[in-house]
C-alpha cells in the first residue's frame, strides 16, 4: 500500500509519501539474548514467507558499545529489515534478492535500554542475519 500528497501547485511534487506492509499469515516472536562482545548470534529463517519479530536482551553488554549486523537474504523478491532501538535509533534496510549487507555502528548501546527488536518480512525465501558487538563510541558525561 503506497499513499502521497502532491503539492497543488506543482502536480509532479511529491510533498508527503509513505507506505505501509501488510502481512497476511502468522508472526513469530522469539527472543535472543548477547551475552558478551566476544559473541555473535545469528537468526535464520529457511521459511516460504514470514514476518518475525525478535527481542534481543543486551543488558550483558557494557553502555556504549555500537552494534553490528549481517544479513543474508536468499529470497527471490526484497525482503525488509527493521531495527527498533528505543531510544528512536531506528534503521530500515531493504535487501534486494539473493543478496547480503553489512551495516557497522547501527546503533549505540545506552543506559536505558537494556533490548532491541528486530522484524523482519520476507516474502519469497529464507534469510539469516547476526548480531555483534562493533567499537565502544565515545559517550559525553
């Protein structure tokens, strides 16, 4: 589902757009946890088609500490990859079929917020993604 505003003055401006994913069919919720920056922990899925939320505890991990993430996508269509940190560090990656990533310092681990979530939609294949701990990021007293 996509939806726009135009500007009435300039019919071919976009000034707002958006969109939305539906998902027909069952979600599954899972919880991981990263016990220490030595580990990386890997999610998968070698389903048809899914949506996926995962919980990751990183209350092990020392404040301000910046994470990294892997991601294989085996899917003949893009699949989505959201991370929601609490804080509002939110990253959107969308990978293309057949493809993989890699994203450094996606977000920094602070006071607060002992979890993150992961969803992930993918509709045609199988994905894996892992979690690891990347540099320690300089905080402000």
């Amino acid at each position: 589902f996509l939806w726009g505003v135009r500007d009435a003055g300039d019919p071919q401006g976009l000034v707002l757009g958006g969109s939305s994913v539906i998902v027909i069919g069952m979600e599954s919720t899972r919880s991981f946890t990263l016990d220490s920056c030595g580990d990386s922990v890997q999610s998968n899925n070698t389903g048809v088609g899914s949506a996926v939320l995962d919980t990751w505890d990183i209350s092990a991990i020392p404040n301000g500490v910046t994470f990294n993430i892997k991601g294989d996508f085996t899917g003949t269509v893009s699949s989505l990859f959201n991370i929601d940190y609490p804080d509002g560090q939110n990253r959107v990656f969308e990978a293309e079929p057949s493809s993989t990533f890699t994203a450094s310092n996606v977000f920094t681990r602070l006071i607060q917020s002992d979890q993150f979530q992961v969803s992930t939609i993918s509709f045609m294949g199988g994905w894996s993604y892992e979690i690891q701990c990347g540099e320690i990021a300089t905080m402000e007293e």
